[in-house]
C-alpha cells in the first residue's frame, strides 16, 4: 500500500494546483522517485498517465465552469493552462465530443429540461439505506466532477447528531469473483464532514453471513477533502453469494464519488479486509468481570 499513498499525495498536489503549471520532474521530486519510475507507478495504479489525468481533471472542471459560470471560454482556457483557446478546445472535443461553446449551449438547454426529472433525486442502480436514509440525500451532481459529466453525491438534511448515518449502495451476485482478490476503487471529495465518510464493500455468504467486509474505519475521510482516490481490496472465497458496496456518511456533511471501478488483482496485493478472526478459546473466561485487561 506505499504506491497507494503516495499516489494519494500525489494526486492532492495535482487538485491544489490545476490552475498552476505541473510538470512531471516536480511530481516525481516530491513523490522522491525518478521520472521514469514515478511514471510506471502512476500508470499502474491510476490506470492512465500523470499527463493524462492532469489534463482530464483540469477539462472536467472547465466543464463546469462552462455551465456555472458566465467566464469567456478564453478565460476557463488560459485559468486551467491551456497555451490557447484552439488547444483547449482540442482538448475538450475529444473527451466530450462537442466544442466548447456547442457543449455550453446545448447542455445548460439539457440541464434545464431535466432539472424537474432529478428532482425525486432517484440514481440508476443505486439505493440509499442505512440508520437514519430519511435524513439524507442521494443524487447526481453535474457540476461537481471529477471525470465525465456527472458525479453522485450523498449529503445530510436534517441530521440532529453524528451517531446518523445513511449509505448509498448497491449490490450484485458474487458469482464472476468467486475464489478470486478484487479491488474496488472510486474517487471521493468531501465537504464538512464532522464525523466521518468512506467507501465501504462486503462478500456476503449463502447465509447472509459476513465473509469478507471494509468501511475504512481505520482510515477515514473527514472535513473538506479535493478528489482522491480510494482502495479497497477483499478476496471472495468459495460460498460467496453477494457483493454489496457503497458509500457510507456518518453525521454531518457532504461526499461525492466518481469512477467506481472493479478489478481483479494478484495474491501478493494485501487485503483490507477488517474482518479479525479470534483465537478460540478452551473454556470461558471473566464470567465475574472482576479480571482487568
């Protein structure tokens, strides 16, 4: 998990400074690998290259700025560091397929037709449960990003103490992953979160027993975070039934998610799994609660 971290450090940077130049020998110094070595790592677990996701995370927020802003394209073009406005509309064409000016006229026009239909705040595939679901909502944030045109969201309403809890999940038949280590990784951002907010996944058994579960307990999200990737690695062991996973928040706040993604991972990658299986013991013990720890 050391490449993790340091990824995750690496892509905090990258968020602070979108609007700045970033070079890869600057990343790779403060990472303290070589280029070409940083470059390997990056591309292994981001799936993409240092390059690549700069300028996809700077796109997704000119996105945004085209449909929340009145800022000139020129502007957005120049502010996300962009040589010239024909470069960033280059740049933009190819991960949304419209120019720039197109893609503000016809989708702030689409956003205003669907505003009525997202206001049951229903998400395709996903449910909101949890302790207190009432208190909370779950949606699609179009202008919050972090790649694409849409993120989803879960954020308290009425929430009166940080014991509530709400999660917005989904589930599916664990057959294709039986006997093998998946990861689940997603992007999360997080916005006055007073208690805390993870992902969270679990293998279930044939009788709804927990085989295999992490909510990042150990490692929590809390207060205002920018976009970053999480992990969570689990095996599914013969007798798995179901997969379930989501996102959980815990009190007050707001967390959204981006790019979940499922992937099938060697033995040498450690688990996460939070499950601790306890010595059984030869007989009972501190029946009179009379012993210390």
């Amino acid at each position: 998990m050391h490449y993790e971290d340091i990824i995750h450090e690496t892509i905090n940077y990258i968020e602070d400074h979108l609007h700045e130049s970033l070079t890869m020998d600057d990343l790779a110094k403060q990472a303290g690998f070589s280029k070409f070595h940083f470059h390997r790592i990056f591309c292994s677990v981001i799936g993409t290259s240092i390059t690549e996701y700069i300028r996809m995370r700077r796109l997704a927020n000119a996105s945004a700025a085209l449909l929340y802003t009145n800022e000139r394209i020129l502007d957005i073009a120049f502010y996300y560091y962009f040589e010239s406005q024909e470069a960033f509309t280059r740049a933009f064409k190819k991960y949304y397929r419209l120019p720039p000016g197109q893609y503000r006229r016809l989708m702030s026009v689409m956003m205003e037709n669907k505003e009525e239909s997202y206001m049951n705040k229903q998400v395709k595939g996903w449910f909101l449960s949890g302790s207190d679901p009432f208190n909370y909502e779950m949606g699609i944030d179009r202008e919050v990003v972090h790649q694409g045109k849409a993120s989803g969201y879960l954020k308290s309403k009425t929430v009166l103490d940080q014991t509530n809890f709400a999660t917005m999940m989904q589930q599916f038949k664990a057959d294709k992953f039986i006997g093998k280590r998946i990861r689940l990784s997603c992007f999360l951002k997080t916005k006055d979160v007073g208690s805390f907010s993870s992902m969270w996944m679990r293998v279930d058994g044939v009788s709804d027993d927990i085989l295999q579960f992490d909510n990042m307990s150990d490692r929590p999200i809390k207060g205002n975070t920018n976009w970053n990737r999480y992990s969570i690695v689990l095996d599914v062991p013969s007798g798995s039934s179901v997969i379930a996973f989501g996102i959980i928040l815990s009190g007050h706040g707001q967390v959204w998610v981006d790019q979940f993604t499922f992937e099938e991972v060697e033995e040498d990658v450690p688990t996460t799994n939070l499950e601790i299986q306890s010595e059984l013991l030869d007989e009972p013990i501190n029946l009179s609660f009379e012993e210390e720890i």
